[in-house]
C-alpha cells in the first residue's frame, strides 16, 4: 500500500535538499499517512484507509465519513472511495423508499 491519502490524495514528494554550500542532495518528502479505521454508520461498518492528518481535519469539516462520501462527486473521489460511495447511496436509496 503506498503513503497516499484517499481523502486529500496527498502523495510523496520529490525533491533536493541543499545545503548552504549549494550541495543538492536527493530526497522524498513523504506525507504524514496513517492507517485509520472509519466507521459508516450508515451502512453498520468499518473501513481501513490510509488517511493524513489534514484528510482527518477535512472529514470532521463535513461531518464525518458519511456526509463526505454523500456531498463530493464521484469524479473528485479517489478509486478506493468508489464502491464505499455506491454501496451508501444505494443504502439511502432503498430507506428512502420504504419510508
């Protein structure tokens, strides 16, 4: 699994590290990507993600895991989100019709 986060899509970074005597010396700058459990309450279950910390600050703005998946669009979403998205509409759907 790579350090990309599936809510900002942060990613690693390439660049130099130079030194005052102009040295340039390779390096990765890595995003701070943790492994999360996230809970749907809708759909009554956990999910693993590998989320950053600003992707964590982003999904309490909306209102947690569901609110978020419900208000982007599929296209501003990361593949992994996908069929989490699919199975939650459907979810909504299928209450709102027997209600």
């Amino acid at each position: 699994m790579s350090k990309c986060c599936v809510i900002t899509g942060k990613k690693a970074l390439r660049g130099n590290l130079v030194s005052h005597a102009n040295n340039k010396t390779n390096c990765f700058f890595l995003p701070n990507v943790r492994k999360i459990r996230l809970t749907s309450r809708i759909l009554g279950r956990t999910v693993t993600f590998m989320v950053s910390a600003r992707g964590l600050r982003t999904l309490d703005k909306y209102g947690g895991l569901d609110a978020y998946l419900q208000k982007r669009t599929k296209r501003r979403l990361h593949e992994e989100l996908h069929p989490l998205k699919r199975a939650l509409m459907k979810k909504i759907e299928s209450a709102a019709i027997v209600s």
